[in-house]
C-alpha cells in the first residue's frame, strides 16, 4: 500500500546512469526510502565508454556496481531488475521478476538506446556504443580486424584494405573515429610484422550536411581540420541505405569496409511508452517545467529520457543535462516532501532550468573542439581544448574510486604508446569474414593491400 | 619449403603460455626466425585468474596481448590462429585458416583444459577456470547469485540458500573457494539491504580421500583448519555422478546450489592427437628427456602437454614447469644451431630437468599453504605462506607493464574491502534460475533463507 502522510514516503528510482545516481544522493539525505533499479549491476561513465571501445582503458575503470556508489545511504536500496508496467494512478511499477513496488514518488530515468532507424537486423553488423558490452565488442571486432589482416599477409602476402566506417558524425562518431586512427598509427605501429596498421582508413558517414551539428560552424571547421589531420575522411549527405557483412551502401554505392560502427541515432528508452504519456517521435516523454509528465506530478522524467525545452531548444541527451534533472528532481521531492511535514513550501514553484556549460568532443588523442558556456565563453580547439577536456573528465570521475588509475591509464598510454587494454575476448568471427579461412569475401584482387613489410 | 643449413632456420610456437612466451625470449636472441601462433591474442598470467573470477583483478591486468609482449624482437611474428594438423615427417603445420607454416623446429605448448570426464554437457553448468572468459564467466554467476537472492527477498522475504560449490579439491579449488567466502562474509557484507552476504555457503567437492593431493599431509591439514576458519565445508571421497541447474548428486545425494565450479579435473589439449605421436591416458604427449617424442628431434613438446617424468613422479601441470620447459627448448634448439653452424656441439646432451621450487595455494585474502623446496625447505601455512604468495606472485609479474597497478589494486582491495572489479557483464540469466521471475527452482519452503534485515 501506498504510504500515507504521516510515515516515510518511497521513492523509486529506475535507471541507475548520470540523472538516476544523481536523484539518489539527493534524495539520500532526507527522510525517504528510495529503491533504484537497473538491468545492469553498475553505473557506466559514458563520456569515456569510447576509451575502453578503443583498448585504451578497462570496463571496470569507467564503470561501478551501483551497490557501491550508494553503498553508505542506508535508506537507499538497490535492485538488479527491470519495470515492465507502471500503474500511475496506483503509483505502483511491476518489475521483470514479478515483484511490484509501491511509491509516492517515481524518478523514470531509463535514458535511451541506438536507433537504426527501423532497421534493427543492422544492430548486430554495426554495433552502437552505449554499455560496457558494446564497448568490449567494438574493442573485439577493431583489434580482430588487424589480426585477421596480419594472418591473410603472412599466407598471401596481401589482405582487402583495412577500412573502418562509422555511421554517423555526431560527438559520438568524431571520438571513436579519432581514437581509431590513433590506435592504427600510433599504438598498433610496432606489434605487427606484415601489415602496416597505418594504411587503415577511416571514414565517418553522416546523413545531414555537417558533422558536429550541435556545434558552431567555426569549431566544425576545426574538427574536420583536425579529422583530415589524423586521416580520416568525411561523407556529408551521405545516406546510408544498407549495411552488409563486409560493405555500406550509401544510395547506390557499394563501400567495403572492415568494420562498421553506429554513431547516427538514439531512441528513448522502450520504457517510455509503457508510462501512457506524451511522447515526442523519438520516444522522449514530453514533461512540463518540474520534468513532470501532465497530470502526474508525482512522477519526474530525468535524462535522456525527457523531452524538456530550454529557450525553444530541447536540451541534448548527455550528461550534464541528465546530471542537473537527476538533482533538481530530488530537490524538488524534497520541498513536497517538507511541505507535507508542515514547511511552508518554499520553492515548490521553481521550474528546472538547464544550466549549459557548453559542449565538447576529442579528436584523438591531442586535439579537441570545446563550446565553453561557462564560467567563460570561448570557442576551444586543438590541444588546449584537449586539455580542458582532460581536466574536466577527472573531475567529474571524482566519486569513481579509480579516477586517479584513469589519469595514470591515460597518461603512461598518452606519453608512452603503450598499450592499455588491447585484449581481444570472445568469438574470433567477424561479419563479413569467413571464420575457416579468414579471407574477407568479394574483395577485387587490384584493390588488395600489399604491404612491404620487412620480414 | 624447410630452409637448408645455410640459411636462417624456422621455429614455430604453438601457444602463447609460459611455456611458449618462455620459448620465445629465449630464442628471440639466436639467428632464427620464429613464428608464435596462439587462438587468443592475450597471454594469461594464470596464477592470478582466480583474482578476476572474483572480481579482485580487472582482466586486462593480468593479460596481455602476446604482440607486445613480444614486441621488440624483429625476427618473431605473432598470429592469432591454431594449428589444425601435422606433417611431421614434411615439418609442416596446417593452421586452421589454411596457411601452411614450414619449420626447421617445431614446440608445442597448447597446454591443457578442462576435462569433464567425457560429461561434456557439465560444462555449461560448472564453468572451470582456465581463459579470461572463464573468469568473468565465473566472476558474472557469482555476482548474480547475490543480486537474485536480493530481489527475491525484497519480494517474497526469504530467498534459497546461497551455496557455491566448488567440485574439486586441488590448488584451484582452494583459492575459488576461500576467495568467494572472502567476498561474501568481507566484501559484499554493506552492499545489500535485504539478504546477509555472509550466510552464503561455500563447499568443496573432492573424489579423492584429500584435498591438495599433492601437498604433504601437515599442510593439507593446515589448509583444512584455514578453509574451515573461513566456513569452507570440505567433502572428500565425493563422486560427483550428475550436476544438473541448480543441484549436483554426489551418489545419490542430492545438494542443492545456486553456482556449481568445476576445478576437478583437466586434460591435454586435443592437438597432441594430432602429432601422431604416443600419449599417455590424459592425452599428454610422451616425450623423452629432451622433451622431444621419440623419434622427432625437431620437435619439442612443452607445458602441461608434457608427460615428463622427473624422479618417478610426472612434472605437475602449472607454470614453474612449463616456463622451464621452453627456456630449455629454446637453449636446446640453440644448441643444434650453433652446432650446425659449425660449433662444437657442447651441451647437445644436457637433458631438461624439472627444478622443483615447491607448491603453494592461497587460502582467502591472509593465508595460504606453501610447501617451499627453494632456496630453503619449509612447510609455511598461514599468513607467512601468504606473504610469500604475495612477494613470489608479484616478482613473476615482472614483464607485465601492469605489476605495480596490480600490487596497488591488492593492497587497496586488501586492506580497504573496496570493490576491485566487481562488473556483472553479459546475460542476467542463472542456470536453475527462471530468468523472468528470478526463482530457483524446486527449493522446499521450510529451506528458504529469511533474513533479519535492518529495512
């Protein structure tokens, strides 16, 4: 049953990423019982996911059981389960495993997932970058692709092109496009005897006409600069209309490719559309200026998963939006909770307002684009803007227990070329090529590589 | 074709363990060509797998990619494939993607795997430890246990008793066994609400009438009294006749578990088979006392494929061995190369001998048995036999670029009881649990575990 007035009020809280943690310390301190719940048993810092895509750092240096980040907040629980069904006007969540938990205040903050635009059969040829399982199966298929190429030229003594596409030209795909051409130039120059990993291309496909669209023109400019830099080449316009084992179709042309990754889209949670609310056409729910649904100001939509409007522009789906819902949403469970305590209700009129400190993305591993909104205004590129981004990334790990190893990951990685953690785990197949032989089908014999390598 | 006298000669390495990286070094500094094949493109500091099973150790800290490992010697190549078939008489080896590797030498040191005692259908069941995947395999079904138990308390009240077994009493057993009690009664015990960590039960299953068989009886003691100090319930004598999701039979008896591990019992890898050469009932290869087969003395057998008798007694399964093993092989092959290149032959007779430095196994997180035979003969248990596990393990890690991490990620976890790397990656599912409603299944009422949990 629902709690009444006069006993502690529960709060659930689904989703465990930057808007749910950040709801939980909040709440941690005042008198509720808050139950979190994630599919997953840890909290994934997800700006540095590409970091551990691209071998540099491991899972668990980014990621952390949930149970340990919470762990001292004795009114804080938390259950490794999934909603399957909301009762609103019961205030009541159905979990996955059949248990059903009651609230007075519900925090849905389940964030999004990859859009393939309906194509879902694409999801496994080109995988996305959203949990650490995406991330180790990027890592898989970038580092197999080098190995199955070093083995075609140790018996034929040439392979296809090593040809890296990512779908999309969002911040997303500039930070996995740099870090590849990194990894082929630098990192992987001295490991291998046949190949020379350099000759690996990268190319980003984005469907609209710039890439970093979210960006001023002047930074675009600067990171297409310094994508040419690291050697990766950009299709704007370009549509991609098929993705195969081993090729992209791009309107009718054929691209081959070794590895194709997926940058291009988000969609909101499925859990969206189980809440019986406004939703916009990417599944966000629709919510007014307290991040509640109409009609239902008990209930507060957090994170990706909100469509909220700041100066007619609806607020982007990263962290730092999803960081200052999470804890405006627990402030504000806490003026109705000391309202029904006998407070006079200060500020329970005080709409959410996304305070933008700007934007940024690397571009391998010494250059960056940052639009910096505060506490200055300045359009960054380059190593400075690198640097900034560095400084601000170990801040906000502070409260992962293992920022200090990251920097030191980074830092012996950066000045060293060393390799952090290139482990290839799993199956050794990759679409396109035919696991008994290891030859990458179709590929025309005038356009194999042959190295001239020194063995 | 097999290179003449006159050129530089070929060596082929099959396996990128001890024995193999060992082979290696040593012949990375004679005027060969080598070439190492191995299925993973990682080594795997195996002593410490253990630690990443239960969720101490991340696994990129205890592997490495064999190719920078071995990556400042030009005259050795890496590829990640596996050998398929022999020619021995031709010296020729198949690899599975087709490529024909002609050698002057050949070393194999493929090692070994699990052996389920032709009930193959066990292993998906009793997952053994012996790859980076067993472990967060292992790592994934511990972790969940206690996840599922707590959302079924949250629900229902009780949960099933947690019990692990282990089946197998031998070195891994042991250290399996007291490093889960370690972290249900240490580690686990704030992060849960509902369920008590430490009421989970842990239990060896061993066949014969001891467990550390090849320990002497003063220590298979101690290791009993410590084991016991730590809830470790021990069954010697104890066929398993059937593990099945959610229980195993030992006889007739039925015991009911919430993850089965399997550390009874390994076997050769199947590529001796394939040598045509004779083996002994494990499948190991037996070879003379230059760890060749007889009649091949271009072929040098190394690792726990050897069947290689030392005083009476077949040289153990485990990495002092097998790194002597292929720095042997590899001064060997040099041997016949000086000699062939004109030297005098000196040494061509010096035959492998196995330079016991003795035994030892961790019992939790502050002791363990060690049965010391250099620089001193001693039988140390306890938190002294720890000490030097600890000293003589991190020495070993010289080589890895992550020894000094991993000490601190120890000490940190040892004395703080701070998570190391405790990730719950890949599937939610438990063998005998119902992934959609979280229950184990057939578990009589009056067994169910109620805790007295403080929310």
């Amino acid at each position: 049953m629902a709690a009444g007035n006069n006993v502690r009020k529960r709060v659930v809280i689904l989703g465990g990423g930057f808007a749910g943690i950040n709801a939980a310390m909040g709440l941690a301190k005042l008198p509720v019982d808050i139950t979190l719940v994630d599919r997953k048993n840890h909290h994934t810092f997800q700006p540095l996911l590409y970091q551990v895509a691209l071998a540099v750092l491991s899972p668990a240096e980014i990621a952390q059981p949930i149970r340990s980040i919470l762990r001292d907040h004795q009114n804080i629980e938390v259950l490794m389960d999934e909603a399957v069904s909301f009762d609103l006007a019961q205030k009541r969540v159905r979990l996955k495993t059949g248990a059903l938990l009651e609230y007075d205040f519900l925090i849905v903050a389940t964030g999004s997932t990859h859009s393939y635009f309906g194509r879902d059969d694409w999801a496994k040829l080109a995988p996305g970058l959203k949990t650490v399982e995406d991330a180790t199966e990027i890592r898989r298929r970038v580092l197999l692709a080098f190995e199955l190429a070093e083995r075609q030229t140790q018996e034929a003594g040439v392979h296809p092109p090593l040809k890296f596409i990512i779908i999309g030209g969002g911040p997303t795909g500039v930070e996995l496009a740099g870090a590849i051409s990194d990894i082929a130039r630098l990192y992987m120059a001295r490991d291998f005897r046949h190949i020379d990993p350099a000759t690996a291309q990268v190319e980003i496909l984005e469907g609209s006409p710039a890439i970093l669209a979210a960006y001023p023109p002047d930074l675009q400019k600067k990171a297409i600069d310094q994508l040419a830099h690291l050697g990766v080449t950009i299709r704007t316009n370009a549509h991609v209309t098929d993705v195969q084992p081993g090729y992209v179709m791009v309107g009718n042309e054929r691209i081959d490719c070794t590895v194709t990754l997926w940058a291009a889209g988000v969609q909101a949670s499925p859990l969206g559309k189980l809440l019986g609310v406004p939703l916009d056409r990417r599944g966000c729910v629709i919510v007014d200026q307290f991040l509640n649904p109409p009609g239902h100001p008990d209930v507060f939509i957090c994170g990706d998963l909100a469509h909220v409007e700041e100066n007619g522009h609806q607020v982007p789906g990263v962290a730092q939006p999803a960081m200052q819902m999470g804890a405006y949403a627990a402030k504000h469970i806490g003026r109705m909770v000391a309202r029904d305590l006998g407070s006079d209700g200060t500020g329970l009129n005080e709409p959410f307002h996304y305070f933008d400190k700007g934007d940024m993305a690397t571009i391998g591993r010494k250059a960056a684009v940052a639009n910096i909104k505060w506490p200055f205004k300045g359009h960054w590129s380059g190593f400075p803007a690198w640097i900034v981004w560095l400084i601000i990334h170990i801040f906000f790990l502070i409260g992962f227990r293992n920022r200090l190893a990251v920097f030191r990951q980074w830092a012996w990685t950066y000045l060293t070329f060393q390799d952090g953690a290139r482990l290839i785990t799993g199956s050794q197949d990759l679409p396109g090529w035919d696991s008994e032989y290891g030859i990458q089908r179709d590929t025309p014999v005038e356009q194999q590589v042959t190295p001239t390598g020194t063995r």
